[in-house]
C-alpha cells in the first residue's frame, strides 16, 4: 500500500492508501469537499513515491539458483596508503640518524675532543657507512689532526721562547740604570714561567699528539 496525500485547489486535504496497479490509481478520486477529480493528482504523488522506493530483491523460483557476478575491487596505486613505520617506533632523530655530511662533521668533533678511531668508526657505520669507508675517512681525520696539533705545538714554542726571555731582557735593563723594581720583575718572571709551560706544552703536542684533546691543541 503507498499512502497518498493531496490539497486540492479549493484548500481542502485528504489523503488515503492504495494499492496501485502498473504504477497507477485503480480507480478514479475526487475531492470531498468540491467534488474536483484527484486521479491525476494521486497518480502523479504514486509515481514520486515508486521512483523513491528502493526495488524489491529478485525473487528465485523454488530450486533454482541466483547468481550474482560481483567484479573483484582494481586496486589503486595511488590509494594504497604508503608503507610506514609500526606504530609507536622511534623516528630517525630519536635514534640519532643524521645525514652523512652530517656524521662527517660530528666524526670530526668526536676526533677533536679524543675519541678513539674505534668509536669513530662504529659512529661512522651506524649512520650508514660500511666499514672500508668510515676506516678510510677516519684514518684521513686523524692525519689532518695531527698536522694541525703539530703545527699548534710549534707556534706555542716560539711564542714560548719570546716569553721566557721577558725577565732576562728586564733583568739586564733595570741592572743596567742601577735599579731592579721588585714588583715589575716579579711580573716579568711570571711572563717568563707561562713562557716556559707553553714551550712545554708545544714539545707536548709535537712529540705525542694523539696524547692531546681538542681543548688543549686548539689553544
């Protein structure tokens, strides 16, 4: 049954149930106030309502059989969603991954400060570098170490050598007008002994390099 509703032109409602037939009123209406036909009216609201309502599910006969070919799902390359890490797993900052121009620079650092080839080497390979490599690259930051520690030892001991001859200079100066001022010779035997431990240090650094952190060469 489809429930019809209609408001004639005169401004009366009614409404009814009918059981259509081939999508049609089976029988003429009329208004009950006016007594205006309503047929075509109440055909047109049963057309709405059929076009609306979902068709009835096919009906198999006894026995038979209802076949229905339902075409398997394309896959979509571009709908796959992009393969991603588990849930909750750590990112490549949180494990310490850098870039290998990156790792380089933090190598050199690590040497400077007196880490081990040893432990620059896994540090190399664990940002993705194989061992050959990272031996080959550490062997060649260690050389440029050296000659720079080397070269730092050297201008300490020069600098060091003009320092220590400070209070013998002043010495013979003050002798020479007859009066050795204690206080200003005392500076000057200062500036002779930080004179002397930087000469220490330079053979330090030429003799035993490997000896010294980046703090200490860099000075």
């Amino acid at each position: 049954m489809i429930p019809v509703k209609i408001e004639c032109d005169c401004g009366q409602h009614y409404a009814f149930d009918v059981e259509p037939e081939d999508g049609r009123m089976n029988a003429s209406v009329a208004c009950p106030a006016c007594g205006v036909d309503g047929t075509n009216a109440a055909n047109a609201i049963i057309a709405a309502q059929l076009s609306s309502t979902p068709s009835a599910p096919p009906r198999v006969k006894p026995g038979g059989t209802l076949r229905i070919n339902l075409a398997a799902p394309t896959a979509n390359p571009a709908a796959q969603p992009a393969a991603a890490l588990p849930k909750g797993a750590p990112s490549a900052s949180q494990l310490g991954l850098v870039g290998r121009e990156q790792a380089e620079i933090e190598a050199r650092a690590k040497i400077s400060w007196g880490d081990t080839p040893e432990a620059v080497i896994k540090y190399l390979m664990i940002q993705g570098f194989t061992h050959p490599e990272a031996a080959a690259l550490v062997e060649e930051m260690f050389r440029e170490r050296i000659a720079i520690t080397r070269g730092n030892g050297i201008r300490k001991i020069v600098t060091g050598s003009g320092l220590v001859c400070v209070p013998v200079v002043a010495y013979f100066i003050f002798a020479h007008f007859g009066v050795i001022p204690v206080k200003l010779m005392a500076i000057c035997v200062a500036v002779g002994l930080w004179g002397l431990w930087l000469i220490l240090n330079g053979i330090l650094l030429i003799v035993a390099p490997k000896m010294e952190t980046g703090d200490v060469a860099e000075q």
